[in-house]
C-alpha cells in the first residue's frame, strides 16, 4: 500500500459511476424536504424541544382548575365553619340577652303588680272604713235605741260588785235609756248624767276603783287597729 495504490487482486468489486447519481441525491433530498415541510410538528419537535403536546397541555389545565376549585371548596368550608361558630356564639349571646331583658321585665312587672293590688287593697279597705262608718251613724239616727246594747255591754265590763256606778251619755241617748234601763239601773243604784260633749252612740263608765270608754270614738279605733288601721271618727 505504498504510495496509496491497490492491488487489483485486493478489489472485491466495483460499481461504474454516472451522472444519474446526483440526480437521484437531489430526488432524496426534495423528498426529505418536502416530509419535513409536511409535518410541522416535528420541526417544532427538533428545534423547540420544551413545546407541550396539546393533548398533554389540556390535561394540566384541567388539573389546575380542579386544584383551584378544591381551594376555593377548601376555603368555603372553612370560612363557612368559621361563620357558623361565630354566628352561634352571637346568637347565644343575644339569646341570653333576651332572656336577662325578660326577666327584668317580668321582676318589675311583678313588683308592679303587688304594688298595684297593695294599691287597690289599701283603697278598698279605705273605702269599706268610711261605708262603715257612714252606715253606723246612719244606723244610730234611724234607730237610736242601739245605744241600749252598747250599753248593756259597758256595763258587763264591770267588776262584780261596784260603788257608786255613773253612767255618762248624750242628753238625747240619756232619754232613750231611761226609757228602757230604769229600772235595772235604779235598783243598781245608777246614776246617769247628761255630757253634751258625747258623741251619740257611745256612754262612759265612771266609778270609785275604774273607769269603762264606751264612747264610739273609742270602739272605732278598737275595731281598726284590730286590722291594723288607723282612721279617727271624726275624720
């Protein structure tokens, strides 16, 4: 192999060159062109190799907008827990509130009320004490032989045995029971004198060792204060 020249024994075979040969290179190569023309796609592929495939870019953005709505779902649930603690816990306190409010209301209503029948009672008794005491100085001037009762009764308050009994009363009553008590007071040996300044309806008692207040005054204030009143005759 010097001098770069082959033994024609060394060559196997040979293929006659022409000048078709170019003209097939040129076909193969517009071929080639025209394929890669044709398919844009791998062109992109070969000089941009970072291009998405659609196919794949759909997916992702699918998958982005799932992942979004499952935030916002996240943050609606969370934000939704959040308003239902805080909403109950506003609603419990105006519930208490309410309920504090009530029963202040009903407290003063309640007072309200006994004040009012404590009102109403006290007015009713007043009005019964002044119908009685009209109805009993009626009574005493439409039938004035009352006074004998009264009497009878203001003498029985008196010890067994007596001296010198004498029996105050209205010069108008006096005439009544000595109309009717002479003579049980005269055999007594009972003195009845006439006092003016009596109020008719009533008498005293008078003896050596006590004294007996029968006058209407006096049996008024008894009945009132026995309930707890007090209103004078006169009044």
């Amino acid at each position: 192999m010097t001098d770069g020249f082959v033994p024609k024994e060394q060559l196997s075979s040979y293929q006659r060159w022409e000048m078709s040969a170019f003209d097939d290179a040129d076909v193969s190569s517009e071929a080639l062109n025209e394929t890669q023309s044709e398919s844009p796609e791998s062109n992109d592929s070969i000089n941009n190799p970072t291009v998405v495939p659609l196919s794949t870019e759909v997916e992702l953005t699918a998958i982005h907008n799932q992942a979004k709505e499952e935030g916002y779902a996240a943050g609606f649930q969370e934000g939704s827990a959040a308003g239902y603690t805080e909403g109950r816990n506003t609603a419990e306190l105006e519930v208490k509130e309410e309920v504090l409010h009530l029963q202040t209301l009903l407290s003063n209503f309640t007072q309200d009320l006994y004040a009012m029948q404590q009102h109403i009672a006290n007015d009713l008794l007043a009005m019964a004490i002044t119908t009685s005491k009209k109805m009993t100085a009626q009574a005493l001037e439409i039938k004035p032989e009352l006074i004998i009762p009264i009497v009878q009764a203001a003498i029985q308050q008196l010890p067994y045995s007596v001296q010198h009994p004498r029996l105050f009363l209205h010069p108008d009553d006096a005439k009544i029971v000595h109309a009717h008590l002479s003579d049980q007071l005269t055999q007594e040996n009972w003195s009845i004198r006439e006092d003016g300044e009596l109020t008719r309806g009533g008498c005293r008692i008078v003896t050596n060792g006590s004294e007996i207040d029968a006058t209407i005054e006096s049996r008024w204030q008894k009945i009132l204060s026995a309930i707890g009143q007090q209103n004078d005759w006169l009044e």
